[in-house]
C-alpha cells in the first residue's frame, strides 16, 4: 500500500507561506519551488536502499553506502520542471526523462502533448508536479510509467487537494506520494483553494 505523506516540517510551511502569496514575484516563486523540493526530496528518497562501499579516508578505510539504484525523474511539462534541479542537486546519477501534459479548461480533463522515455526504465521513479489537483494528470502520468516498466513510483507535489488524493490512491494505490500540504477543496474551475493559483504561469511568469 502506498503511503500519503504530508510534511510537517517548519521550513516547509515557511517557505510555503511565501509560495502561496499572490504578491510574490516569478524569480522568488521559482526559489521557494526549488527549496521546498529540496525538502520534499529528503523525504521521498528516506528509504532509498544503500550499496556497501569501502572509502579510504587520509587516516583509514571505512565502510560506507552509496545509492547505486537507477532512479529516474519525470518532471511533467510544465510546471513540474521547476521542481527537477532540486532533485538533481541531490541525485545527480539520476536520469531525467519527460512527459508533457496540459489540462484542457473545458473538459478539466489531461491532455498529453510529448513523451520522451527511453527504451528500459530505471527502477525507482519519482514523478514530479507541484500541483495534484484533481488528479487527472497525475493518474495518466502514473500510468504511463507503469506501462515504461519502473516498478516503484512515487508522486512529489507541493500541493494537493483531497480530491485528488482520493483519486490517487483508488486508481494507483501502490504509488507513495508526499506533498507540502494538503489543501481544503477544489473550487468550480478544479483550483486548489487555498492553494497558490496556476504553478506552471507563476514560475515561467506567463499569467
Ligand atoms: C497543472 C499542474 C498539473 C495539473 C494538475 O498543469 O502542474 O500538471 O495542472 O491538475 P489535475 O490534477 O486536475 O490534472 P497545467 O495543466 O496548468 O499545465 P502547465 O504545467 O503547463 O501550466
Ligand atoms: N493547476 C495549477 O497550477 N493550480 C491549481 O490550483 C490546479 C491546477
């Protein structure tokens, strides 16, 4: 079973004060995307497993662990880019590949506009989006990288509404996800109330 989990942290709910302000400008908008994906990071890779290494420190050797498993990221196109650097910054082995989706304003519905995966998944994958809001686009990308092969996934998003949470875990309820917060509801148009407006617009300053 998959878990849900809401970081608790201090830091994350400084910074996410910050985030959700309708006053902050697109370059500090894309700061506190990339610290609090630092902090989601450290989350999600707690039981990342280790390899035995032996490092000869300039007074003796030592055993050591090293994170040998391939691990890819997928950032979703947009706004899932902005969360990518920070996960690189603390796996650097880790291979990037990508999916672009938009969600048409009509229908609400996840429309996917590119895919680039190579022909063997790494193992471990951690799909990146900051915004889980109903679902939709997540579950398609899950999909997705089911059918690629990656046998352990994990969602990371800034923000999510219960909504699709609720749809996560019914339609993929092996995925973990862990998220900044957990908001109150959707409104009409499926925004996250209270949430922070349109991640991808806030971070390329397209609004
Ligand atoms: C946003 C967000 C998610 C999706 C969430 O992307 O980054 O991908 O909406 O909504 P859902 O849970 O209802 O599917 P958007 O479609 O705005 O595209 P963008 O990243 O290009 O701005
Ligand atoms: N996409 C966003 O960027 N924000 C929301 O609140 C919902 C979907």
């Amino acid at each position: 079973m998959g878990r849900v989990v809401e970081l608790k942290h201090p830091l994350v709910q400084h910074h996410l004060a910050t985030l959700r302000d309708k006053a902050t400008a697109p370059d500090l908008f894309r700061h506190q995307t990339r610290r609090l994906s630092l902090l989601l990071g450290c989350e999600a890779t707690t039981s990342l497993p280790l390899t035995p290494c032996k490092v000869e420190t300039p007074l003796e050797s030592v055993e050591c662990g090293q994170v040998t498993e391939r691990i890819g990221l997928v950032p979703i196109l947009r706004a899932g880019l902005g969360m990518c650097d920070a996960l690189l910054e603390l796996i650097p082995e880790a291979e990037v590949w990508h999916l672009g989706f938009y969600r048409d304003e009509h229908s609400l519905q996840p429309v996917e506009y590119y895919q680039k995966f190579s022909t063997s998944p790494p193992s471990m994958v951690f799909i990146l989006d900051p915004m889980l809001a109903t679902g939709g686009s997540a579950a398609e990308s899950i999909s997705i990288v089911k059918k690629w092969g990656a046998n352990q996934i994990a969602l990371l998003s800034l923000i999510s509404a219960p909504e699709g949470i609720e749809k996560l875990t019914a339609i993929h309820p092996d995925v973990d996800i862990f998220t900044c917060a957990i908001d109150s509801h959707l409104n009409e148009r499926a925004y996250i109330v209270p949430g922070l407006g349109d991640a991808g617009d806030r971070i390329f300053n397209t609004l």
